[in-house]
C-alpha cells in the first residue's frame, strides 16, 4: 500500500508542476534579506507567506515563532504511527543581498524563467530548495491522503547571519524538535546528473576589524611621516594573518584540526574535483592553496581564512591627499572539526592586538559563529536518500564535503544528538550570493520527486 501511496504522490506532483513553479515564484518576490534593518518587514513577510503554503500543503500547527531578531517557521504533521520514524526538515527563507544589483541581467526579485533555469535571490539558496519539501509534502496528502512517516519542519530567517535565535531556540525545545533523522536541502550536486550527499561542513568566526588614527582626514603633506596612517596598518595586520601558500598565521589556530585519516582521504579522492571545471565556474585565472592538499581537501576539510571586504579612506575620482581618520575589514575563517568558533575568535581578538600599534586604536568585533560538523553516513536514512537519488537520477550519489557552513546542524548534533542527511538539489554554478543566482528547474522537479521516494523507503527501512 504504501508503494501505490508514492505512485499517487509521483503522479501527483508531475500534474501539478506548473503550480509549483508558478508558487515559488511568489515565494521568491519577497526581497526577505535578513543582514538588511530596512528588510524587517519583508523578512516576517515571507515568514507568513510560507506558513500559508504549509497549511495548504496539509501541514498542521504552521506557525511563524518570533524570536528576538527574525522569526522561525514551524509546522508539522505526525499521523503516520508509533511505528513510523519522524523526520525534521531544516531550511531557510531568508536570503543574501542582491547588491550589486547593476550586475543582474534580470531584476533579482523579479523572478525569470530562462530555458532550464528559473532566475532569481534565494532561488537556490535555499527557497526553491526549502519548497522542494513542501511540494513533496504536498503530493503525498492531496495526492494519496497520507504521508508515510511523520514530519517536522523547522525553517529559520537567519542563516545567512549565523543563525543566532535558532541557536537559542534547538536548546530551548528539545522535545518540539525531537526527530530521528534531520534532513537539509541547502547545498549542491556534482553536476545536474550527478548528485552528491554532504557529510562534513565547515563552521565559521567572522569578525570585524575597524582601525581607527587621526579624528578626521589629515592633510598627507602637513601630517604624514608624523601620524600613522589607519590603512596601513589594517594591511600590515591583514598581511600577518596568512602566509603565501595559505597557512594561517594565527598561532593556535590548527590546535584542533583533525587529520584526515587514509580511509576518509581515498573516500574523497573518489570525488573527482576537475580542476577546469572549477577555473570556468569562478571565472578565476588559476587554483591556489596549500600545496599539500588536494583541491577537494582545500575546499571542504581544510580550515581557512579571508577577507571579504576592506575599506578606508579615499576611493571616488581622481585622487586626494590625506591620511584616512579609519579603514575597516571585515574577515571570516571557515573551520573544521574541532576547532571551536569562540576559542578561534579568542586567538584571534590576541593575535592581531599584538600586531596592533599604539599609534592606533583597534576594535575587533565577532559577527557569525558557526561550529563545524560531521555526520555518520552509514545510517538508513542515508541508505533511504541513495536509493531515492538512485531511482530518479539514475545514479548513486557521492558522498562529500563542503565548504560552506550552515549554523544549525552542530546545533542539532550538539543538543539533539540528531544526525543530518544533507540532500542538495543545486548546482556548484547557481551563483549563489551572486548576481544572478538561478537554479535548474529539471532538478526542482526532480527534487520534489527525490523527496517522495526518500520519504516512502526510509519509512520501510526504520
Ligand atoms: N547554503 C549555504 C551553505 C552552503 C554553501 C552549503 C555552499 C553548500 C554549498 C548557506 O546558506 C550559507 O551561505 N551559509 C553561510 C553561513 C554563515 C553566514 C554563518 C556561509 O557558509 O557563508
Ligand atoms: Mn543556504
Ligand atoms: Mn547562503
């Protein structure tokens, strides 16, 4: 019976895909930016707005939970039995700025369909991923009247800030979340018939850098050789953090990196990294890092460290002449288990108040936190999500790492014990954070289908 269930699901969703477009469509017009104050509003309006879809998905106790900074979305549906396992659906509404908007071809929340590919912020990350669940939420209770396990879903308007409320919230309600098995659609296959299970993501510590000198701009002539110049001694810091092959130069700082051990090490060598394929996604002449890893063990197991963005002083037209009263930079370090984001934020804070002079005054500030984390892979929830790639792309998926972070899945392992399938349906060249982000509709609908025949074997199997 509940194979004749998934049969009706399937149909279900392939009548209705129009819809589904046509919803996610909606979805993504609201510009729910959550690291912009002036957003507030829209970011609580997509909250509403995805409520409404769960409850005409048939999801029951939809809800939007405010918190202190953007709410949470709950809903939930547990009719399946006792016997039946529950899984929790992670995602998020909120999305990253568009700047910079000239870059666009089409306006970013504006969505546009273009051949295979649907245009807009957030479509990838992680909108048209969090609808994927909902949708084959959808066809299971329109389409066959059941669904065949129990099923939470928990969608936070933070991630792309840290994630700090659902921080506080997973400890706080252990037993609304209680769950078997976690599952995350918010990363990427290898290619769009190649799909991939990620098991490790890296944590994150951003911190602020603001320097500050003279209390206005100094005339460079009148000034300069006598009073120190905040800029150059942000490039002096920022210079000291990293050395030429990417080590970092933070003492402490790989304390507690764990070594890949040689059966992990062969497990990644299987994923074939093509170099070229990484040069003509970013667009970059040449791949750099630390010549003792490979590419793959570069982007995903590696610890790092960037500057994402410097300013200071003059940088209009022409050129002026002047000692800049500050400059700032904003750096983020991307982790690996176990290193702990607030002990790395401690040396850190130490590290570059030594390289500070007195001549100026440095204020460090910490932004997101996000630990990293690692999940088993031999477990029938992973089994369930194979063999459901398998059935609808036609092959298995490979397991890998990935470099980005995603706050709530330590969270999950830390106070839920709950362990994380993450079964992305994007693409490495979704331009995600960029201008232009789009995903590839064939796998949205392919997505939705994953899910369907991921929910009915994983139920067989527990
Ligand atoms: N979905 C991404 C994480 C990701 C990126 C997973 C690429 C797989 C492939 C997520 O939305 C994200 O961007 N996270 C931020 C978290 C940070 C702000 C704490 C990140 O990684 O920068
Ligand atoms: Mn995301
Ligand atoms: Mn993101």
């Amino acid at each position: 019976m509940a194979t004749n269930h998934r049969e009706e699901a399937l149909r279900y969703a392939a009548q209705h895909q129009q819809a589904h477009l046509d919803e996610l469509i909606e979805f993504l017009r609201i510009p729910s930016v959550s690291t912009q104050p002036e957003r507030r509003e829209e970011v609580r309006e997509a909250a509403e707005w995805l409520a409404q879809a769960m409850r005409d998905a048939g999801l029951e106790n939809a809800r939007v939970i405010d918190t202190a900074g953007h709410p949470l979305v709950y809903s939930d549906w547990l009719h399946a039995g006792d016997n039946a396992p529950t899984v929790l659906v992670y995602g998020h509404y909120d999305v990253q700025p568009a700047e910079p908007e000239d870059q666009w071809r089409t306006a970013p929340f504006a969505p546009q369909v273009d051949g295979d590919y649907l245009i807009a912020r957030g479509v990838s990350d992680d909108k048209g991923q969090v609808y994927i669940h909902v949708k084959a939420v959808e066809a299971y209770l329109h389409g066959a009247g059941s669904l065949p396990l129990n099923i939470k879903f928990i969608v936070e308007g933070e991630e792309e800030i840290g994630g700090p409320s659902l921080g506080e919230f997973v400890p706080q309600h252990k037993e609304l979340l209680t769950a078997d098995v976690a599952v995350i659609s918010d990363s990427s296959m290898m290619a769009p018939d190649q799909p991939s299970i990620v098991y490790g993501l890296r944590g994150l510590c951003y911190m602020f850098v603001d320097v500050s000198g003279p209390d206005h701009d100094l005339h460079s002539g009148s000034f300069g050789g006598g009073i120190d110049n905040p800029i150059n001694v942000l490039c002096h810091i920022v210079a000291n953090l990293k050395d030429e092959h990417g080590r970092v130069l933070i003492p402490g700082f790989y304390d507690d990196v764990q070594p890949l051990d040689e059966e992990e090490r062969e497990l990644l060598a299987a994923v074939a990294v093509d170099e070229n394929r990484v040069l003509q996604t970013t667009g970059a002449p040449a791949v750099w890092g630390e010549p003792e890893y490979s590419l793959l063990e570069r982007l995903g197991a590696r610890p790092t460290l960037d500057v994402n963005g410097i300013v200071g002083g003059y940088t209009g037209a022409g050129s002026k002449t002047i000692i800049p009263a500050a400059a700032h930079a904003k750096i983020s370090m991307r982790l690996v288990s176990d290193q702990d984001p607030h002990e790395i934020a401690q040396l850190f804070e130490a590290y570059v108040m030594e390289l500070a002079p007195p001549t100026v005054e440095v204020t460090i500030t910490r932004n997101g936190m996000a630990s990293p984390s690692i999940n088993d892979f031999n477990t029938t929830a992973v089994a369930a999500a194979s063999a459901a790639y398998g059935e609808v792309f036609g092959k298995e998926p490979l397991m890998r790492r990935e470099g980005g972070s995603i706050p709530v899945v330590g969270d999950f392992q830390k106070h839920l014990g709950l362990g994380t399938v993450m079964m992305g349906f994007g693409l490495p060249d979704d331009r995600i954070h960029s201008p232009n982000e789009r995903f590839y509709l064939p796998n949205y609908f392919r997505g939705i289908e994953t899910m369907i025949c991921f929910m009915d074997d994983f139920a067989r199997r527990e």
